[in-house]
C-alpha cells in the first residue's frame, strides 16, 4: 500500500529523508508471545500435537515468513502429511489460523510497541520525514498491530507500507525495500532502515539502504556485517556502537540517527 509520496522537506542540515521500519522484533516484540503463541494455539485448534516452545521457536526464526516456517518445521513434527501438497494445505490453513490467534493476542494487551518507538516516530513525523513500513510479515498483522498501539489512524503515519502480499520473496531478499523506495521515489543513500536482526540488515544493504539494528529478544547476537549504528533499543542511550552523543535525552532521538546517517561509518556485531 503507497500514497503518493508527499514532497516534504528533509531534516534540517541533512540528507536524511526517511525512516523504513521493520515490524517484528524491532516496531514490537511479537515473536516469542504473540506470533509463537498463536502458532500454538492454531495447533490446538486442528488438533494436532505439536508445541513450539520459546527455544525451538528462536531455531524456527531463522526461516522467514510465518508459512515458510510451518514447511521447514513440519519435518521435525509428529505424523506431518507425507504428500507437498498436502503440506503446503496445512501450513495455509494453519498460518490463516495463527493471524487470527495473534490478532486476539494483540487485542488483549499482550504486545506493545518497544519503549522509545512511538517518541521516536512522533519526532521524525513532527520534524518532516517520510516513514515507511517494510516487512515482510502479513498485512492482517501489521493492521492489528499498528491499530492496537498507535490507533486506528496509524496509516496516515506512513507514507508507504510494504508488507508480505506486495512482494514474491522475503527478507533477506531486498525486494521489499527496493519496492518501498520506488514508491517513496527517495535515493536509497537518503534513508536508513531500522533492523533488528541479520536478515533485515542484509535486505536493507542489498537494497543499498543504510541500516541501524535495535537488537531484540530473539536476536540479541546475531552477527552483523555493518550498520551505522548496533544498540540494545531505542528506549536507552547505553550500550550503542557508536555511542550516541552524551547530552540529550535519556532515549535515542532523530537527531541520533541524523549524526549516525551522516558520518556513514558501518561498524559490525558478532556473538
């Protein structure tokens, strides 16, 4: 989904025109009880005997895309359907079923935006950049997500918003963000990506898309080959490489990620 990209002035003293955030694990820790739970609850549901406990699911994670995971999954489970078809059945019901689940876990309060990501959106919208969702995930999820935590105008927040139902390949592909900024029509060396793990910060590269990482539950070590900036989250200004300059809030604010965007200096993360 992409309205016309709105012509709007850049911040000021920088080429930084846009933010591109990912959703799971760096907009809101969905995975280990929102998308893991509904997946289990979705087995519950067809009566089949399979648990994704929070470990195997952070094994599972290394597959993107919540059908794809079901695939690569169903040959370690108990009884799987022998025939691809028949697989490739079950892991549409099964995943048609988890949204729902998840939908119910969001509505519930399970799941909040991390600390620091609604101030950090509010700020880049009030100071004149465009901000786009690129994910991969689908877009019945982002929908209930974002209604949930920003309201039931979030849209109007995003210029562009790229889900799973607008591209052929996930992440680390780089479609996604090379679609996003087509619809943006904003250099890729103008925008910076935030990440929160190996997959998203290499589509963002391969697309040529800067990319700073909030490490997350799930990914709190996964190796990184360069990013303008690797930090624990945006709620905190410890623990960054680079630091962020001392004196400003006790947060990450745009003006952060104006300095980081600027000097252009990737530096990587190892486990």
């Amino acid at each position: 989904m992409a309205r016309s990209a709105r012509r709007l002035p850049t911040a000021q003293g920088t080429s930084l025109a846009a933010l591109l955030w990912d959703v799971d694990g760096t907009l809101a820790e969905t995975e280990r009880d929102g998308h893991r739970v509904a997946f289990n609850r979705a087995f519950a549901q067809m009566g089949l005997p399979w648990h994704w406990s929070p470990t195997h699911y952070g094994r599972l994670l290394r597959v993107t895309g919540g059908r794809e995971r079901l695939l690569a999954a169903m040959a370690e489970e108990a009884d799987p359907p022998e025939l691809p078809a028949e697989r490739e059945a079950l892991a549409r019901e099964l995943h048609r079923l988890k949204n729902l689940c998840y939908a119910e876990c969001v509505r519930g309060g399970v799941i909040e935006l991390r600390p620091g990501v609604a101030a950090l959106i509010d700020e880049a919208s009030a100071r004149g950049l465009r901000q786009a969702i690129v994910t991969t995930t689908s877009r019945a999820n982002v929908q209930v997500l974002l209604g949930h935590c920003i309201g039931a105008e979030w849209a109007a927040r995003f210029d562009v918003v790229v889900c799973a139902e607008d591209v052929s390949a996930k992440k680390p592909d780089p479609q996604a963000h090379r679609r996003a900024l087509d619809a943006l029509r904003c250099p890729s060396a103008c925008t910076l990506a935030i990440e929160d793990s190996r997959a998203g910060a290499s589509a963002a590269h391969a697309a040529g898309v800067p990319v700073l990482v909030t490490r997350s539950a799930y990914f709190p070590d996964d190796p990184i080959d360069a990013a303008v900036a690797i930090g624990p989250g945006l709620h905190t200004r410890e623990g960054w490489q680079p630091p962020a300059a001392p004196g400003r809030a006790r947060r990450i604010t745009l003006d952060d990620l104006i300095d980081w965007h600027e000097r252009l200096r990737p530096v990587t993360g190892r486990a």
